[in-house]
C-alpha cells in the first residue's frame, strides 16, 4: 500500500507516504557533507534557541557546560568549555538527531596551550560518526586535524590551516569500542542534567498558540529550526495526561481513528495544517514502526514516511 498526499501551506509543502524499506547507506563523503551542513544550520539558529548553562569552578579551573534546544524541546548542541591558567579546551558536539545520534554525529575538540617560545599553540580534532557500508552505525569514518602555532596577539583562527586526514585504516587511530560509546552518550547524559535546571534563555517560554492541541513528535523539526510535525486529534479538548505513556516517555494511542498529524510553527506554537498522516505518537521510532521525515535544506517543503518492517515467514 502506497499513498501521496500533497498538502500546501504558505511557506510549508508537506508529502507523505506509507513504505516498508529503508534507503541505502550514503557514502562516507555524502555523511561527511550531510554533518557539515547540519552544523552551519544550528550555528545559524542558536540565537533563537533555549539555552541551558551551568558554570563550575574547581582548583583554579573552570568548566562551562552548555546545551542548546530548539521548539521542539529536542537537543541541537552541547558545548564544554574548560580553562585553566593560561590552558583552554572547548568540545562541542553536534548530530542529525540526538536521540538516534550512531545515526550521526560530529565532534569539535579544540585545545589551546602556552607555546614555548610565547604566543598559542592551537590543536585541533573533527570526528565524523556514522555509518559504515557493511551496516555497521555509530563509528568513526573521518578525523580531520590542525595544528597551528600563532604570535602573541596574532588571531587563533584556523580557518586557514590546512586539515589533515587521519589514516582510519591504522588500528591504532581507530577508538574503541567503549571509547565510541562514551563519545555517543556525553552529549545527552550532560544535557539531560542541565535541563533539569531552569534555563537561562527559552524565547518560547511565554507563547502558547495552538499549543493545547497537538503535541511535538520529537526529530520531526525542520533545519532552521522553525517548523516541526506534531500529532494531535480531531475532537477537543485533548487529555493528553491520559495518553502519556512512562515506559516510552511519550504521547502515544493506538487504533484511534481521531488521529492527526500537523505542521506546526514553533516559534508561534501555531498549527499550519495537516500532513495528510497519522503518525499515532510524539517519538520517530517505537520498535519497528518509524516516522520518517526528511526536510528540504531551505525547510521549505518536507517528506514524512511512515515505515514498517515487514517480516517474511
């Protein structure tokens, strides 16, 4: 069974579709580009964004943790900020969906230490996760690094230094297993304790809109940042603490026939429209059942793919 439904909005065009296979593996440059792009897209929209910051001092060093979240409450960016003396070290990650991060991810680690003859010395690392041919996800396939030393007062912008790909063929420039694993799980262990705490900027906090009648399915916001799919119903009002469910700690129904999915703006909490689906709760992935989404690079116009597998006997 296969369905495509065309739903126009003003800024928004949305189709979706019901299949029952997954598209293959990108190469490792098109992930590499992929990551690349997802960066400059949440650069772009950190301004807008909810920021969650906390500040530790310990034996004359300071750390400064902070993570970013868009309208749809979904992690965009972790950042960690060590200084001490004259010594600096900033790691930032960044993924396609931090909830199925082995899916992608990319991570900055910058280090700036005294050089010995005066000015900084400046080493830098880019590690790309992704996925391997042989179906294998959440490993390593490239490392750039820089290394730069700059005069005192010279700028320690290297923009200009040419990277250096690591030869990931070498055993010993692989990470291991438990080393990967660490890399996947920082960035969310570390926002979930920041967003326990009361943010520090959230331009969202004070608007409500339509914001009763539908619920954000978590993944589903638009490269920008604006838009996002939503689930929600034809009757009202909703009573969505009926329809919470702890072990998933999501909105989720079943063989509801009131069931809608909408486009939303995020920054209005506003409904654009239908979707033409039915996706029945607010994550992307419950076992085998997925919502797919895939946006356009301008948020223009998406696709939302309901998947499932199919299990031949």
């Amino acid at each position: 069974m296969k369905r495509n439904i065309l739903v126009r909005f003003p800024v928004v065009i949305g189709i979706c579709a019901l299949r029952c296979s997954a598209a293959g593996t990108l190469s490792v440059e098109e992930q590499v580009k992929t990551l690349a792009a997802r960066y400059g897209q949440v650069e772009d929209q950190l301004a807008r964004s909810i920021r969650c910051t906390r500040k530790d001092e310990s034996s004359g060093a300071t750390t400064v943790k902070q993570a970013w979240f868009n309208g749809a409450d979904d992690l965009i960016k972790l950042s960690v900020e060590s200084r001490n003396s004259n010594e600096r070290e900033l790691t930032e990650y960044f993924a396609l969906d931090f909830e199925n991060d082995y899916d992608g991810m990319f991570m900055l680690v910058r280090k700036e230490t005294p050089a010995p003859a005066g000015g900084v010395q400046v080493e830098e690392s880019r590690k790309y996760l992704g996925k391997e041919k042989s179906g294998g996800n959440g490993v390593l396939i490239r490392e750039l690094r820089k290394s730069a030393r700059f005069k005192p007062g010279e700028s320690t912008d290297t923009v200009h230094t040419p990277n250096v790909t690591v030869d990931l063929t070498k055993e010993a420039n692989q990470p291991g297993e438990d080393q990967l694993r660490e890399i996947l799980n920082a960035p969310t262990k570390m926002a979930e304790e920041l967003r326990k705490g009361a943010p520090d900027f959230d331009p969202f906090a004070d608007v409500k809109g339509d914001s009763d009648k539908y619920r954000v399915i978590h993944g589903s916001a638009s490269p920008d940042g604006r838009f996002a799919i939503a689930l929600g119903f034809t009757r009202e009002p909703v009573d969505w603490d009926a329809l919470y469910d702890k072990e998933t700690e999501s909105y989720y129904t079943e063989n509801d026939e009131g069931i809608r999915n909408y486009v939303v703006n995020l920054a209005q909490k506003k409904i654009l429209g239908e979707t033409g689906a039915a996706w029945a709760g607010t994550r992307r992935r419950y076992n085998h059942p997925e919502c797919v989404l895939t946006w356009s690079p301008n948020s223009s116009f998406f696709v939302q793919l309901l998947a499932n597998k199919v299990v031949i006997r």
